[in-house]
C-alpha cells in the first residue's frame, strides 16, 4: 500500500508541474500552436519543435516568433478580406496549404526552409530569400499583393519559419518535409475519374462547387478548392504531382497519414486532376522559369524544349515526357564528350 501511495504521489506531481507549465506559457500564444508535436520521433522524419518545451526562446524573440505563428495559422484575420492589417488577400490561411501552421510532416511544412534558403530556384531564375518565398504564396497560393518585406509581419513570419527549421542542418532536407512524389501513373491522370473520388470523399468538407465552408465569422473552417477565393495557376499546388502528393498524405482531413493514406495512389492522381481542371484565378507568368528546360514534368503552360502538348504535361502520361528528357540529356552529354575530346 505505501508504494501504491507513493506512485500516486508521484503522478499527481507530474500533473501539477504539466498543468502549470501550460498556464506559463499559453497567456499570449495560440493553444492549438504552442503545445502540438510534443512527441519526439527523429528517428525517421522531421518533427516540429514545441514552443511549449523551448525555454531558450525568451524575451521579443520569443515575441516576433509567436506572432509569426499566429500570421501563419490566421493570415484571413489580419490580411484577408476586412483584415486587421490590410486586406490583401483571397481569405484563405497559410496553414491551409501548410498544415498545422506549417509544422506537419509530410503537410507541406516549413521543416527544410531555414536549412535550404537562400537558394537558386528554376522558376524566377535567381536566388531567392525567405521572404521572396513567403511572398510568392501570398501572390500565388492567397493569389493577393505582396508583403513589405520590411514589415514587422514579415519580420515575423521568416522568424517563425527559421524557428521551426533550427535543429536541421544548414543544406540537409528531413524526411517529412515538403510534399511526398508520387509514383506516375501509366496513364493520364483523369478529371473524370477525379470528380468522383471528390464527391465521395471531399465535397462534405469542401462544397458541391469547391467553395470550402465558412465559420459564422465569415473565415474559412476548409478553404476552397476552386473559384475565385482560391488559388491561382501560379501556386505549386497548380501543378497535379504537387496537390496530389499533398492529398495522399493528409487527406480527408484527419482521416489520413503518410503512413495510413485513405487515398489510393490513382485516387490522389485523378482528384488533382479534377480539382485542377476547374476555374480559378489566373496570374502572368510569362517571367517564370526564364530557363524553359528546367520546367517541371507537369508543369502546364508552354513552351517547352520537347514536342509534348500542354495537355499531356499538366494531365499526362508523365512517362513518356521523362523518357524523352533522358534522352535528350543523354544525346547532349554525349555530344559535350565528343566537343571536350576534339
């Protein structure tokens, strides 16, 4: 009986000391931020640190990084339509196309950014910073206006990211982060198909017509699909492997994991392909990837450097497209051997 006693003791003082921890630290900050992914697992993929357990994050650091989650887990109330800041934006949140306020594995989560930025990307053919980045979703995914990059919400939003990326090493990518690549179908991916694994297993969420469902407040509790409050052919969600390989790791919302998918591989496939088949805003891109043979596989707008349609580059059969590519690079190593060996 005393050690029965004396256990008891002992988890009621754990209780104690955890309760009290969360009401140190929850007076200012978001609850559904600061207590997630306390469960530590880096043996096989990146997992968001904890606000809650950083006690080294003190003071107007502390601070700026707080406020960055929030702008990231409620963009809407500060820059969507009515925001408290401006109103710049489609009403969509960041933490809709970057789960749980970016922190998700295999969720689209800013795990590998800090390690990875600055970097060269293809797309505007220069170096990019984190806030370029950060920008590029306000004009593409919340097809809106840029940010200052000076401002204290920017300053904000790149602490938080460089915040949750502080334990990868500079230059490595996690497992986990970003979004999963999906096998090719043989063939072409098919709105048709994609329309009914929507209505099976999307539309409560997310509407007959994709509008997404609002709160009483007017704020997205899921975020449209297509239409004009969404996204604009610009966001990487435009392109089918990237909104499928997001689908098949977290969607229906809750109900899937990377481990336990509810999604089959074809399933994911067609669904973007409908999804993306439907109209939505649109953007100039005639600036992007200045360089047209690092376009992506699925990337949909001509032109190209191969024969294949704009139809087959945003639908499919990707395999063919590779295959040409190989070749292609292939034919011209080939060719600078000859050149180099001359």
């Amino acid at each position: 009986m005393k050690t029965i006693r004396e256990n008891w003791i002992l988890v009621l003082i754990s209780l104690m000391v955890v309760v009290l921890g969360i009401s140190m630290f929850s007076g200012d900050e978001d609850e559904t931020l600061v207590g997630q992914s306390l469960t530590v697992d880096t043996l096989d993929h990146w997992v968001a640190p904890s606000l809650l357990l950083d006690r080294e994050l003190q003071g107007p650091e502390r601070e700026l990084v707080v406020y960055g989650s929030q702008l990231v887990a409620h963009t809407d109330q500060y820059f969507g339509p009515g925001g408290s800041i401006n109103a710049i934006t489609n009403g969509m949140n960041c933490q809709n196309c970057h789960l749980d306020a970016g922190r998700k594995a295999w969720g689209n989560n800013y795990g590998a950014v800090a390690s990875t930025y600055p970097k060269f990307r293809e797309r505007s053919g220069a170096v990019e910073t984190i806030s370029k980045r950060v920008n590029d979703c306000f004009e593409r995914s919340l097809n809106g206006q840029a940010l200052d990059t000076n401002s204290h919400e920017m300053q904000a939003i790149v602490a938080y990211i460089k915040w949750l990326g502080k334990d990868v090493p500079k230059g490595e990518k996690p497992a986990g982060s970003g979004i999963s690549d999906l096998p090719y179908l043989d063939r072409a991916a098919s709105p048709e198909n994609g329309k009914i694994v929507f209505q099976n297993k999307c539309l409560s969420c997310h509407g007959a017509n994709g509008e997404g469902q609002l709160d009483e407040n007017g704020r997205y509790v899921y975020p449209p699909l297509w239409g004009p409050h969404s996204y604009n052919n610009g966001a990487g969600l435009f392109r089918l492997s990237r909104f499928a390989g997001y689908v098949m790791d977290n969607m229906p919302f809750k109900q899937a994991t990377h481990d336990a998918p509810n999604l089959s591989n074809e399933e994911a496939w067609d669904v973007a392909a409908f999804v993306n088949s439907q109209p939505r805003p649109s953007r100039d891109l005639s600036h992007d990837w200045p360089d047209i043979s690092k376009k992506p596989i699925d990337h949909p707008f001509g032109p190209y450097t191969d024969d294949f349609s704009e139809q087959q580059h945003k639908y499919g059969p990707y395999k063919p497209i590779v295959a040409a590519r190989k070749a292609m690079k292939g034919k011209q190593e080939e060719l600078k051997g000859k050149t180099a060996s001359k």
